[in-house]
C-alpha cells in the first residue's frame, strides 16, 4: 500500500483540546441550591437496567494490515476503529457532512467507538500513523454513506470522550440516582448537584495535563475531582447510560476553549448552554461553573459563561 507522508493539520485543534481544557474551574452560583423536592403527584422514574453500548460485529469492515473500520452500526450513529500497526502512536481524523473534522488519538489495539454527531451524510475517514515530531503517514482512508435511525442515537452512546460499560462505577451510580428521581428533569438535577458538590477542581493535573488528554470518568468519581473536560464526561455519561440524550460540547466560553454539555427533555427540548434553574425549569447544563471553584482564577481559560460558541460535538 502506498503510504502519503503528510503533517497532520488536526493536530493544533487536538492540542487545544487536551491544553485550554486544562485549566477549566468554575464559580459557585445561587443556582446551586439542592434539588428540590417533587411534587405530590410526582411518579417514580424507570431506571434503565440494561444499557445501549457498542459492538464492533463486523458485518460491514473496511480494513487493510494496519487498520480496521467497523461501520456496521453507523445507523447507531456511531463507528468502531482500530490500529493494528507498531507505531507508537496512532490518530484518526473524520470529516463530517458539514465538512467538520474531528481528529482522535487511537489508544491501542482494541477498536475503540466515535460518534457520528453529523447525522445523515457523507462521511470520509483517515487513519494515520505517528513518524516523527508532529508529522503522521497516511495509512488507510474510507468514505462511508451514513443514515442515522434516530437523531439522538448518536448522543445515546459511548464513546471514547464519554467511555462506560455496565460495570462501570459511573453507571451504578446513575442507577443508584435514578432510583430516587422523579422523572427525567429530577434526575439530571440529582446528577447535576451530585457532580457539583462531589467533583472538585484539580490544579495539578491542570498544571500537568497530558498531551491527548482524555477523561476517564470512573477515575474521575474516585478522585473526586478533574478538569472541565471530566466535569462534562462525567455527566454526559450519568445522562446517556440512563437513556437521556446528551452532547458533550467542545468551543468557546467568550475567548476561552471549554467544554460543557447539552441535554434534550421531553419537557423542553434541547437545554443549551444556558446556566439558570429558577425552580421549575432546569436549564443549568454547566457543571464546571457551579462547581464552587474560584472563577478569578480561572475565567481567562473558561469564561463566564455568557457567550458560547460550539465547534465540536461528541
């Protein structure tokens, strides 16, 4: 196979990501007040026992030595990649419908899941290996011809920004939660107030954030802290592994790179960005910003909250 040697121009993107989310804190605000309690006719919520994830089933495989491209659930709204190769080190760039390209560090051996998040369309796929520096040799590229069943299914899935299986501690904990709730909005206030008050800042890792940075929310729950990224991981995977549709959302906070999430309510409709819960609709999709951290030290990365603007969402 003829292999192109190209410098990989997703990679700032990439770097952003993993740098300008390292510093993400958050202020408290009166809108952290507990949740409050359902009214008299309120019905217990049906906790999910059982849970959508992801297969690699390999009926539908485009593969060559180096890399395999599962596309048999791309109707799920997402798809399964490999590397196989001895590189050190291995990236996948996928161009959405609207011409949006969204680059990945591939971990290791095991496929690992992505989001569709385009929805319907043409979607071209490159998988690349690690030569030097920043440089990468192309190695294998498909383009895929996607129908998503249902608009939400990408955004009901994990992936690997928002990983869980149904051992995973996060996982039990949103059963433990749903338990309590009544209905879907009680239940992404409990998730939201559990993160709030349970999940603290870490000025360490801020400080010492890896390249390729990605969170792991059990970790994250055993730490009892992280970065905004695991902030919003971390909720996107309460929300998702209990059936609510979730987009966890990567842009701009005014000048600052953050990231944050956006959940859809039969109630409401899509939640964006908003950060107010006046008592009866909750709109407060933020958790970093109300985590109680000191927002004067960490607005330049962040912002305040009153403008955002999304680039990606996973």
């Amino acid at each position: 196979m003829r292999r192109i040697r190209l410098k990989l121009w997703g990679v700032f993107s990439l770097f952003l990501l993993s740098f300008c989310l390292s510093g993400c804190g958050g202020e408290t605000s009166e809108t952290s007040s507990a949740p409050s309690p359902p009214s008299e006719n309120a019905k217990p919520r049906q906790t999910l026992h059982s849970f959508l994830l992801p297969e690699a089933s390999g009926s539908d495989l485009y593969e060559n030595e180096l890399a395999s491209i599962d596309a048999s659930h791309t109707s799920d709204g997402y798809v399964m990649i490999r590397y196989s190769g001895s590189c050190d080190k291995a990236k996948i760039q996928i161009t959405d419908p609207g011409s949006v390209t969204y680059t990945y560090t591939l971990l290791g051996s095991e496929y690992e899941t992505f989001p569709l998040s385009g929805g319907n369309g043409s979607y071209h796929i490159d998988v690349l290996e690690h030569v030097s520096d920043d440089l990468y040799a192309l190695i294998f590229s498909q383009d895929l011809s996607v129908s998503v069943g249902d608009e939400f299914l990408p955004f009901l899935y994990p992936n690997q920004y928002a990983w869980y299986t149904s051992d995973s501690d996060a996982v039990q904990l949103g059963i433990e939660l749903s338990d309590t709730a009544y209905g879907d909005l009680d239940y992404v206030e409990k998730v939201y107030h559990y993160i709030i008050e349970n999940i603290a800042y870490e000025t360490n890792l801020a400080e010492n954030i890896p390249l390729d940075y990605i969170p792991d929310i059990d970790l994250t729950l055993q730490n009892g802290s992280g970065i905004c990224f695991d902030y919003a991981a971390l909720m996107t995977s309460l929300l998702r592994s209990q059936g609510i549709p979730t987009r966890l959302e990567v842009g701009y906070s005014g000048r600052a790179y953050h990231a944050w999430i956006s959940v859809y309510l039969a109630e409401i409709g899509w939640v964006d960005n908003i950060i107010e819960f006046n008592g009866h609709s909750w709109s407060l999709m933020d958790p970093t910003l109300a985590a109680g951290n000191d927002s004067r030290a960490v607005e330049k990365y962040i912002g305040d909250g009153s403008n955002y603007t999304v680039k990606y969402y996973y």
